[in-house]
C-alpha cells in the first residue's frame, strides 16, 4: 500500500511506521505565533521550562509575528506585543519580526523563505495551513500546542486520512484559486473536510500560480481541513529559487497512496464566486449575484487569503482610471512591506489612491474586527479575506460577502456585488 | 463527573461567537469568561449560574474557525467543565485537551437537553443521562491522549519529558 504526501511526510517526522489514523508525537521544522496567540504560549512555555534554565528548542526555528492588532490598535494591543518583543529578545528569537519589517504572517513567511516543501510547520493561527501549498505539511495549533513546540520542539498529530480534490477543465475569466476553494467549500461544506488532509490536483492546479495555490490551502481550514496540500512542481520550484530557498525535499503521492475520498470538478463552467453571510459554504455564482444587486459600504482587498502581489495587481487593472463609488470605502492592504514597495514601483499603489481608495500598512486589521476598517451595525463589506461569521469585521448585525479581489474591486467601483466582466 | 446541561442547538458555533476577536487584547482567563458566548447569548454566564450547568451541549462542527485557544478557556474559566457535540473543529478539539478541558464526540445529541442532569464515565466510556435514565456508550480516548487529559493537559506532560 502507497502513502498521500501527507503521511509521507508526518512519517519522515517521527521514525514510526505509521499511516492515517496514527497518533504521533512528531518533530518539527518551524513554529509560529503572533500577537493574539503568543502571549498564551509563552505563558505555557515558561511553565514548563521553569527552574530548568532552558531557552526555546533552536532560536532559529521560532517565528514570532506581530501582525493581528498592530500597529498597535490600543494600549492592551500594545502589552500584548511587548510580551512577544521582551521574549524574541530574552531567547534570542532570529525570526521576530519588528514592525516596519513585519507582515500578514501567511504572506510573509514564505516570502522570507521560511517554509521548504517537506517540512512539517506549526503555527498559532488556524490558517497556518497556508504554506501546504508549498509541499509542506502545515497547520494551524493552539497556543498551548505552540508553548510546548517552543519547549520540546514536538507537536503531537493524529495521521489525517486524506480527500483528493482533482481539478479538471479551463478556467473562466477573471476566475481565481480564490472561486475554486469558495466553489469546493460551497460543495462540501464548513465541516465537509473536518480533520482530513485536502490535497489540490488535476491539470488546472498544475498550471496555477504560487499566489492563487497560497489562497487555495490558506481556505483549507474554513472547510474543517487539517491541511491543504498541493504536491510540488516546477512552478513551486521557480518560486524557492526567487525566495532564495534552497534546501528542501519534495515528496508526492503514491499511485496506490488511499484516500477517504476522491472529488472531481469541471472548472469550464465555475463563475467567480461570492460567500454570503454568514458562513464561507454559502457561495454562489456571481451570475446569480450581480442581478440581486446587494449594495455595500466597504469593500478590503488584503489579508492571508489574498494581499500578494498578483491580488493587488489584479484589483490595479480594474480600478485604473475607475472611481471608487462614492458610498464605499475600499481599503487596501498590501500583505508585507516588500509587496507593498513592488506594489508602490509598479504604480499601483497610485491607482489606488487616484480612484479614491485608501492603502494600509500591512495588518489583519480589519479581517477579525481588530481595527482598520470595521463595521456598524447593517453595514455590508465585500472582502477578500477567508471567513464572514456574525461579527467577524466589526458589530453582529453587520455583514461580510467573501469575493476574489476582482469581484471586490469591481464591487467598489459599482457599490453593489458585481465582476468585472458586468462592468 | 456529573452535572447539569446547558445546550445550544445550533450547528457550527464558531470562535468568534465562544470569544468575539474584539475581546482578544488579553488572555486574563476571568475578562474573557465575561464575554464567552455573548454574541450568541448574552445571558449565556447567567444561565450557567441560575442552572448550576457545568456541561455544554452543542451542535455539529462546534469551534470551527479560529485557532484562538481563548475560546476554550473562557468556557472553562466559566465553568464549564465537559462539552459534548456530534462533531468539533480540529483546533478546536486539540485545544480542549491540551488545557485538560474534556470534549466528547457524541453522536445522540437529541438525546440530551438543557437541564439534564448527566454523569459520565471517561474509563469506562459511559456516557449516563440521569434525568431520562438512559445510557450511552462513548468513544474513549487513545492511550496517548488519556495520558495528556491525566498529566491535567500538555503542559505537565511536557514538563515531565523537559525534566
């Protein structure tokens, strides 16, 4: 019997001869927490290392990110971060990341080429499993996970059996990795991948970017996957080699590798998507939603999901020349400082301004209702981000639609959902 | 352990409704206790008092969303002591066990009711409604993860591997 990616690799982990189902206490690679959920883990770290002397598990191996609450939204933000600071200080953490240098974490890690195919990373945010896209086997933890990671440099797993998502067809314009995972989350549900590995495959995911394959696995999470994974090719070679990371190990699926499940899609007839309020299952075609004509106040192109370059540079070519409808705020995030300069050389950051939009230091800000964009009660925001819960941008009578950053963009521009193809 | 259910039958209460993300800027277990649940019922610390609940009952998916562990803990600085639902959220799920917070899977979740009052048997897996003197077989837990519920959560199982 062959193995998924996934159990290949949590079995190169932990010297077992173990398969999906497993419980394992594997090591692992890198670990990961920012302002929310590294106070907590600290906290449990310093626990256990108590009158022991010892310091963190390998000071290169930890990455602590300010990026949720911060620039500091307020002074309990502010404590919060200090905690993180006077710790990467105290171990002598390599990979903190200060503000001015810091980032959306999901953008930035594999951009500082801090996440290989092959390894097996954790992280204190659910959508750690982001960087699956990779090759690697990631995932989000809890804090008390990550303050024991920091400690013994183990985290412990049960084995996922894995789903096989094969993605067959053409891609429609102005449909992104972003419509295909609202569309399968659509068909499967918010629970329809609880505890199971989601492997991305088929001829379109073959020919998908970088960007739009980090979207698709950041979204694993919002239907109960413990990780999304694309196993790795010549595009995520192109993409170490610009990062400058060298040193990694690609793995694939074995032919006869079991699956809990296998799920076909034709991608000819997917439209760019929409979820409505207030679960990410609720998508529908943005054909059906444009004649609805659901009018917003605020429109956020950014975040883990979707503030790469390729977003931004997408959202620049509907906005040129546009103006941003005179009852919406549309706010930009660039996800890292470097997106943000490239953005800025490109002129795109002008493009923004000039339509009226306005462009934000990198932050999850607005995304969980922190700051930088949240709502009063009976507003609606079309948003690029990953998850539209009761309250998640702001009051609990307000209202998230998750889009594509085009339909987010061409959104702002009419004040109601709409694509840029009904421009 | 035995004691009375508070129940919730709605299906995927997420993290942002267990711990709104605005209440997010401290993890003091107390502060976060006020607020557990507050979106979804603002009486919901009350209730527990009236009730003298201790067990929370919930619909599929329960904790889905966020990995925030501060969901967990401020349903346990509230004083819940066992949650019971069909199916959890992974991060959810482990984030029960690492603070030692018991979280059971249960499948006849009609069979229980706000009120109830419920004994169960972790060893054993028996899961006893006292109040309609039913009894239910319940999953139990591998070796590995009975050794952390026992260790009272990851933490002392860590500390005893780092001494």
């Amino acid at each position: 019997m062959g193995f998924t990616i996934t159990e290949k690799i949590l079995r190169e982990h932990c010297n077992n001869n173990v398969s999906a189902g497993d419980f394992i206490l594997a090591n692992i690679d890198k670990c990961l927490a920012n302002d929310i959920t590294a106070p907590i883990a600290i906290q449990v770290f310093e626990k256990i290392v108590e009158g022991t002397g010892k310091s963190v598990f390998d000071k290169n191996k930890v990455i602590l990110t300010p990026d949720h609450f911060t620039p500091n939204k307020d002074v309990a933000s502010a404590e919060q971060c200090k905690i993180l600071r006077e710790f990467a200080h105290k171990n002598q953490i390599i990979n903190y990341f200060e503000i001015g240098r810091v980032g959306i974490e999901h953008c930035l890690i594999p951009e500082q080429g801090l996440v290989s195919p092959g390894e097996v990373f954790i992280g204190a945010d659910s959508h750690t499993c982001t960087y699956g896209a990779l090759g690697a086997f990631s995932t989000g933890v809890g804090s008390t996970d990550l303050g024991v990671a920091m400690a013994l440099g183990q985290c412990w797993f049960k084995i996922p059996e894995s789903i096989k998502f094969v993605y067959n067809g053409k891609l429609k314009d102005w449909v992104s990795g972003k419509d295909l995972i609202l569309y399968t989350i659509g068909q499967i549900g918010v629970d329809g991948a609880t505890y199971k590995a989601m492997e991305f495959t088929g001829d379109v995911i073959k020919k998908l970017s970088m960007p739009n394959r980090f979207t698709m696995c950041n979204m694993a999470i919002e239907a109960g996957g413990k990780n999304g994974i694309i196993i790795p090719d010549k595009i995520t070679e192109i993409y170490l080699k610009k990062v400058g990371n060298k040193k990694y190990k690609m793995y694939d699926s074995d032919k006869d590798a079991e699956y809990f499940n296998v799920i076909e899609f034709d991608c000819n007839n997917i439209e760019p998507q929409v979820a409505f309020p207030h679960l990410p299952e609720n998508s529908k075609p943005i054909s059906e939603v444009d004649g609805m004509k659901v009018e917003i106040e605020q429109a956020v192109i950014g975040s883990c999901t979707n503030g790469r370059l390729e977003d931004l540079r997408i959202a620049a070519k509907i906005l040129k020349t546009q103006t941003i409808h005179s009852n919406v705020r549309c706010i930009v995030i660039p996800g890292t400082q470097q997106i943000y300069l490239e953005a800025l050389k490109e002129g795109l950051i002008e493009i923004f301004l000039n339509a009226g939009a306005i462009v934000s230091t990198p932050t999850c800000g607005p995304c969980l209702g922190g700051f930088m964009g949240v709502l009063a009660a009976g507003e609606r925001a079309v948003s690029t981000t990953n998850r539209n819960f009761v309250g998640r941008m702001g009051h609990i009578e307000s209202e998230v639609y998750l889009s594509s950053p085009a339909v987010a963009a061409a959104s702002a521009i009419k004040g109601y959902i709409t694509a840029p193809n009904y421009l | 352990m035995k004691g009375n259910v508070i129940k919730y039958d709605e299906k995927n209460i997420n993290t942002d409704l267990i711990i709104p993300a605005r209440y997010l800027i401290t993890s003091d277990p107390d502060y976060l206790a006020e607020h557990c649940m507050e979106d979804l019922d603002p009486d919901f610390n009350e209730k527990l008092k009236e009730m003298g609940a201790t067990i929370m009952v919930g619909g599929m998916n329960f904790g889905c969303g966020s990995s925030r562990e501060q969901a967990p803990i401020a349903l346990k600085a509230s004083g819940i002591k066992c949650i019971i639902a069909p199916s959890f959220a992974r991060i959810f799920f482990r984030n029960c066990i690492n603070i030692g917070l018991p979280i059971i899977e249960f499948k006849d979740f009609d069979e229980l009711h706000t009120s109830d009052e419920i004994e169960i048997e972790f060893t054993e897996g028996i899961l006893n409604n006292c109040s309609t003197k039913q009894k239910y077989k319940i999953m139990r837990m591998p070796p590995f993860i009975q050794e952390i519920i026992q260790s009272n959560g990851l933490v002392n199982f860590a500390r005893k591997r780092i001494l």
